[in-house]
C-alpha cells in the first residue's frame, strides 16, 4: 500500500529527526559537564591556595556560645523538631 509506505517512511523521518536532536542534547550535555567540571577544578585549587590556618581557643567560642545564648530567642510559633520554612 502506497499510503502505508508514506506513512512509514513519515515515521523513519520523524525518527531520524529525533535521535539527530538527542544527539545534539548530549554533546550540548558532555560540554556542559566539561565546563563545569573545569569551574569545580578552578575553584577547589583555587580555594586551597588563598587558604589561611586559624587556631581558635575552645573556651573562647563556649563563652561566645553561651552569650548569645542568652541574647537570642526562637521565632514566635517556634517548635522542636519542625522544620523552619520562611
């Protein structure tokens, strides 16, 4: 049948034309992650070298913990193990 044909090679084409799209995706896909892949490089050797050592007396920061303990309050309606929306 002629129109059968048509019909199938109508679905062929349809066919072609979305695997040359999803392929196109998926280099779009592979150079994206090799952007961002070279991005997370920069930033992992770059956050390494600007990196400074800081030494902190335990006391210091129990002391500063327990003062603003005392200088801060939960948000009205506030309850224990319910997650803060907003």
């Amino acid at each position: 049948c002629k129109t059968h044909r048509e019909s199938v090679e109508s679905l062929n084409k349809q066919i072609t034309e979305r695997e040359a799209a999803l392929r196109e995706f998926g280099m779009g896909l592979k150079e994206a992650e090799g952007v961002l892949s070279e991005g997370l490089r920069n930033l992992s050797s770059s956050s390494t070298e600007h990196a400074t050592s800081v030494e902190l007396d335990v006391d210091e920061v129990l002391r500063y913990a327990h003062t603003i303990s005392y200088t801060t309050e939960a948000q009205e309606g506030w309850e224990p193990h319910v997650p803060m929306i907003g």
